[in-house]
C-alpha cells in the first residue's frame, strides 16, 4: 500500500508539493469523503472476486469515520466477446454497489446493444456525456446519462460526470460494434465539459468528479483548463498513480482551486482508495491517496459463487508454485506468461516460431491451483490461431516496428512476445540483433539489414496479426501462406501444455527479449 497525504494550502505530507492556497473562514464544518475507485479491470474474474472483497473492506471501515462514502469507476470493466464473462463483470459492478461508471472503449467489443442488455437493469449510474446515440439504439441511449447527483449520506451532494475516449472508433475492433453510437473530438468534449460543470454548479453542487476514460494525458489538460472540477478518476492509459505531487497529478484549474488526478493501472491489480476533505465552498484542503494490491485480499466467496452460477465450476489443470511479477509497462517489456504461452503453443502446434502482440496479455495467474478460467482470463479478446507461413523479411519488418513502441508516446503498438527467436533492442527501440533458436537448442543469427524474402518460417499467430492490426501490414498473409486456422484462441494449447507437465510449474522470463 502506498499512502502519501497533502494538506494543500497549508503543510504537505510526504512526497508532495504544495501551491499556497489561502483558506477562508476555517471555523465552518468541513466534509469529509473516500473514494474506492477502479479502472480497466478488463474482464479479469478472479480480480473482481478479490476488488469485492476489498470494496466491502473499505465500505466497513469508513462506517467507522463518518465520512462519505463513494465506489466510483471509471471504465473498461467489460473486455472481448465473450458475453458470459461481461456478465459476470456487469454482476460486479452492480453487487459491489458502485455508484457510478462511465463506459470504455471495451465495453462495445460485444456491440452496444448487448452493452446495452447486460447495463439496463442495473442500479449503477451509466455516464457518457460526450457520446452521441443515433435515434434506433434505444436501450443504451436510455441508460446512459451524461451526469448524475450522487447524495452522500451526511446530506451533501457530488457531482459525477463521465466522458468516452474521443479517439473512440479507433479503440475497438470496427465501427459496426459502435451501432451508429459516435463521440465527440477532444476540444468538443471540452466545451461540452465545461458546460455540464457549469449545470451542476447551477444546482448548488460544488463538489464534482469526473469519471474519464480519456487517457493521462487528456485528463491532464482538462484539470488546467476546466473549472469546477476537483476529482479525476482516469482510464484508458493504464497509469498507476500511487501518490499526490504537484504537476504530476495535483493541478490547479483556472479558478486557482486544486485538481486531483489519479488511476490505478490495469487488469484489476490494483485499487485506490482517495480520502478528501473538502472546504464549505467544496475546494479540496487535505487528500489521501492510497493505492493497494489487490492480491493482498481473498476472493469473495459469494462473488466466486456467482461466477460459477454463469460460467460453470471450471476444472482444475494443475499448480503454479511461481510465477515472475507481470512488468508495469506491460506493452514494451518482456512478459513472463509472454514466454510460457508461446513456447506452449509452439511446443502444441508444431511451428518453428510464435509470435504474440503484448497487449494481448491482461492479466496473471497466482500461485496455487490453477483453473482453465484462470488461463482464460490472461486473454479475453477470443483471437483465433493461425498457422502460416513468414518470410525472414516480414518478420525482422513486424520487430522493427514494434521495437519502436520503446519510444513511442503510447507506447504501442507494443513489444512482439515470442517463441523460437531472441532478440535486443536499444533505448530507441531499434533492433540491434535477431536469432532463430531451432527446437534442439541451435542458434542461428537473422541478418536484420538485409533479410531474405524467400526464406521461410512456420509460424503460429492470431488474426488480429494475420489481419494486419496495430497496422502491422507486414504479417497479413495471403491465402496460400496459410497453412491452417484453428477455431481455438491461445487458452486452449495453453491449457494442453500445463497438463503434460505432470506437477507443479513456474513462470518465469528468461531474458529473450533483451534491452541494451
């Protein structure tokens, strides 16, 4: 757990700085309020099994101080097409309690209407205020609000406010899955912020929170540029923001009043619990931000109860006596499941490499007795395998250009995880060299400058890459570069691997991908 404090305008506590903010008629009452808060869960089961345990941990403890208490987030809770899992995500944030949730991108990887279906009797508010419904989406359109009033239970008022990715169409898999359903750019959504701000504070609210689902970097610029707001609780980045500095997530908007920003990276392993208090004006004048493990808490046993009433008792496959820490820029680093799911599917599926886009990896496995759920919930997207064959060009090209996501603003379109090969890139993402590993242990060595376009190697990855995505147009294959289509994703070889190794295992990362 990591907990640094700030009186803001007065003494700061911790590794935080402060801007001298004068605070008037300090005899009036103040309000005190804790926020647990999540993002990008990203349909991973077993972690909202422990995120319910540890909402009602907080929900307990806060009875005890008097202060209001809020469950706040701030989307991708939902992820991929499975529509079983969503369900089980969608049970989540209703059981919990949540008191508000904008949407993400991933929430429509099902279509906005099945969206729609699984959000519509739920008692969460829905929030999407720069989202524009086309008359015939009926369901969605009814439920999603661009603000609601939350009551705190001491008789104040909060203000929430929820906005979508203005770069909505490009996060998802195609624009049919929007259904019409189109969002607002980035200066329009800010015009529009202002104005819903504007309205709550008409109503006497001065306390407001915006849940965004924009990105850092979006949010950074909406906390120097709109006023009225004194809480974003971000998604989409992944950012995990364990502390309150200045410039870094404590802001001053226009007004001169303090922002706070903070998020709590993703997958579920993590959440933060964000303790305010306010003035009588409903400026910040003190904030707490504690963000905690996740696995640091038991899975709910009535939360695992209803996840076996939708997806099935699922059986047990084997034990994981270690697994290596998932790196914290999942999408540039060396993933240790990055490493044992290819070399599965490579061991399975009889090919001479694998390759696999990192940010198909969201989530990890504890240690103990491991399911086919668990396996399941590291990829959710349901990309079906391919067979194919990959000339040395192409590959060393697809490298290259995933090298660059070292040092490519986002980050993407992320590091290749592979199998059969090694490989160094330096600092500025360029591939310094290139191996082929045969499956007796022989290396050889790709000459990344020139590599030949007529030789070939069997390869194993999935139509997201065979398509070309992440614009990736060097790995689309043609029809007779295919070898096979397997109607199977990378859970399923992945599962047959574990249960040949006859006793426990470890996941560990052996250095394949090396950073000079």
């Amino acid at each position: 757990m990591n907990i640094i404090s700030a009186k803001i305008g007065t003494d700061i506590i911790g590794n935080t700085a402060s801007k001298s903010l004068s605070r008037k008629n300090p005899e009036k009452s103040t309000t005190k309020t804790s926020i647990f808060y999540t993002n990008d869960i990203h349909g991973q089961i077993p972690k909202m099994e422990r995120l319910f345990a540890a909402g009602l941990h907080h929900q307990i403890i806060n009875e005890n101080t008097g202060a209001d208490f809020l469950k706040l987030s701030s989307g991708d809770t939902f992820i991929g097409s499975d529509n079983k899992r969503d369900l089980v995500a969608s049970k989540y944030i209703d059981m919990a309690n949540y008191d508000a949730e904008t949407l993400g991108n991933h929430e429509f990887d099902i279509t906005a209407s099945i969206c729609g279906d699984l959000l519509k009797n739920s008692d969460t508010k829905v929030l999407g205020m720069n989202l524009n419904f086309p008359e015939n989406n009926s369901v969605l359109k009814q439920k999603v609000l661009r603000s609601c009033i939350i009551n705190g239970k001491n008789g104040e008022k909060y203000g929430i406010i929820g906005i979508q990715p203005p770069d909505l169409n490009k996060r998802i898999k195609n624009d049919s899955l929007l259904e019409g359903i189109t969002v607002d750019d980035y200066e329009q959504t800010k015009v529009e912020l202002q104005e819903e701000v504007d309205n709550l504070r008409k109503q006497g609210i001065n306390k407001i929170i915006l849940l965004s689902h924009g990105g850092n970097k979006f949010e950074k610029d909406i906390a120097a540029s709109i006023s009225g707001i004194d809480v974003i609780l971000g998604g989409h980045s992944h950012d995990l923001i364990e502390h309150i500095t200045e410039g870094e997530n404590l802001f001053y908007s226009p007004e001169g009043e303090p922002v706070i920003i903070t998020q709590a990276g993703r997958d579920g392993n993590h959440f933060g619990v964000l303790n305010l208090e306010f003035d009588e004006k409903g400026r910040i004048i003190s904030a707490q931000n504690n963000v905690s493990e996740t696995n640091l808490f038991s899975p709910n046993l009535i939360m695992s109860k209803v996840v076996d009433g939708i997806m099935g008792e699922s059986p047990v496959i084997g034990e994981l006596s270690y697994v290596d820490p998932i790196p914290r820029n999942n999408t540039i680093e060396e993933n240790p499941w990055g490493d044992f799911v290819s070399d599965a599917l490579r061991n399975q599926l009889n090919s001479d490499i694998v390759i696999i886009n990192s940010a198909k990896f969201r989530g990890s496995v504890d240690c103990g007795r491991i399911t086919e759920r668990d396996i399941k919930s590291i990829f959710p997207f349901n990309n079906t395998l391919y067979k194919v064959k990959i000339n040395e060009k192409d590959l060393v090209d697809a490298i290259k250009v995933c090298g660059k996501s070292l040092v490519n603003e986002s980050l993407k379109p992320g590091i290749l995880q592979v199998s059969g090969l090694t490989y160094s890139l330096d600092k500025q993402g360029n591939l310094v060299n290139l191996f082929y590993i045969d499956k007796q242990g022989n290396k050889s060595e790709i000459d990344i400058n020139n590599p030949n376009s007529q030789k070939y190697y069997v390869a194993i990855y999935d139509e997201f890459l065979v398509n070309g995505g992440d614009n990736l147009s060097m790995l689309k294959r043609k029809d007779d570069e295919i070898i096979e289509h397997y109607s199977f994703d990378k859970d399923l070889p992945t599962v047959n691997y574990i249960k040949t190794l006859n006793g426990p295992f470890q996941v560990k990362k052996d250095n394949r991908i090396k950073f000079l």
